[in-house]
C-alpha cells in the first residue's frame, strides 16, 4: 500500500511539473504522445475507483504478479482503445484541463487506495484478487509509465527507487527467471517489457532469458 501510494504520487507529481509544451512530446508509449499517456492515467485512476468498490464473495485467482498478462505482439498504438484515448486526449486541447483532469481523478484514487480494506477481494477483468494484490500490481502501472513519461523528458524526476526495485521484482517473477546483477532496474524494466532493444552486451548476459522478451503486459 505504501509503494502504491508514493508511486501514484511522484508519477502525479512529475505531471504536475509538465510544461505546456512537453505535452506534445512522444513518450514511451508506442504511437502516444504525452498528452495520450496522461490521459490514459486518467482512466487507470477511474478504473482503480471502480475496482475498489466492486467487491467479491468469489475466492481469490489471482495475485499482484498473476494480473498481468503477456501479450503475443507488442503494441503498435493502433488498437481501437488505444486510438480512442488519442482522441479523448486532443479533446483536451488546453493541457490545463487535462492536468487538473489527473490530480482531481488521481487524488481520488490515492484516498480510495489508503481507505480500502487490503484483505476484501475484489473484481476486475474476469479475475478476482484481494484489493492488497490489486494495489501492489499497480505499483508495476504507475512505476512503467513514469518511465514512459519521462522517456524523452530526462528534466522530469525518475520513479522512486522503492518502486523500481518492487517492479524489477514483479518482471522477474513474470519471466519466471532473474535478470543479470548487472542490469539496473531501469534497464531491467525497459529491455524487459520491449521499451528498448538490448544492446548487444545486454544480449550476452540475457542469455537464453532473451528469448522470452520482450515480456509485453497488459
């Protein structure tokens, strides 16, 4: 609960700090740009609202690891949900709009994050977890796209070290394998879910890991 609060709050933090013209940036979003990321924030802080007052009497399928899914293709920005947030995002037009948009929806969250019951379980997408889990798996949401807001924005703080020593962790448990000692988190993170290829010294130390990834999640 306490790194999903303070990842939720650098991540809304470091929007905060946006200028007006860092909107129009690419991020490390595949075919979104800032503007598109924050928006989509957006709707993970509705869906963490949602998520937590939706409980469950159903025993629990899955935990904070097992959320994730691995996709077989990587993103292209072309899925209709992804060009929907696209046009939800230019709707915006002043980035005021969309900034306020986030810190009213995103504190929100946060207050409904700190007074939920960790133990009841609830119900989102077809599968059933403890609201702890479910919190702790955003931890995983909130740390990657801090790093795709920061991508070409390298002014912007960097996500808490906490959270990007918990997603490390995450990724590994997901690829079923720890990565070499001599990735950082944030190279395990990036090379990892496909947000950067692997250099062709990374690739040596992959070793036979390289042939699970790029672990694509979703």
């Amino acid at each position: 609960m306490d790194l999903f609060s303070r990842s939720w709050a650098a991540l809304r933090a470091a929007v905060g700090g946006l200028a007006d013209e860092d909107f129009g940036q690419p991020s490390g979003c595949v075919g979104w740009l800032v503007r598109d990321l924050v928006c989509h924030l957006v709707i993970d802080a509705q869906d963490v609202l949602i998520t937590l007052v939706t409980p469950s009497d159903a025993e629990a399928t899955h935990d904070s690891v097992s959320y994730w899914r691995v996709a077989e293709t990587a993103p292209t920005g072309e899925d209709p949900l992804d060009a929907l947030i696209v046009r939800l995002a230019a709707a915006y037009q002043d980035p005021a709009l969309l900034k306020f948009h986030l810190d009213d929806v995103g504190a929100a969250a946060g207050r409904a994050a700190e007074l939920a019951d960790l133990g009841m379980r609830v119900s989102t997408q077809g599968m059933v977890l403890t609201a702890g889990d479910y919190l702790s798996a955003y931890v995983l949401e909130w740390t990657l796209h801090h790093l795709d807001l920061v991508a070409h924005l390298p002014q912007l703080p960097q996500p808490p070290a906490e959270g990007l020593g918990q997603t490390r962790k995450m990724v590994e448990s997901i690829a079923g394998s720890p990565f070499p000692a001599s990735f950082s988190d944030t190279d395990v993170l990036l090379v990892g879910t496909g947000r950067r290829s692997p250099a062709a010294s990374e690739l040596a130390d992959l070793g036979e890991l390289a042939v699970q990834l790029p672990l694509v999640l979703g």
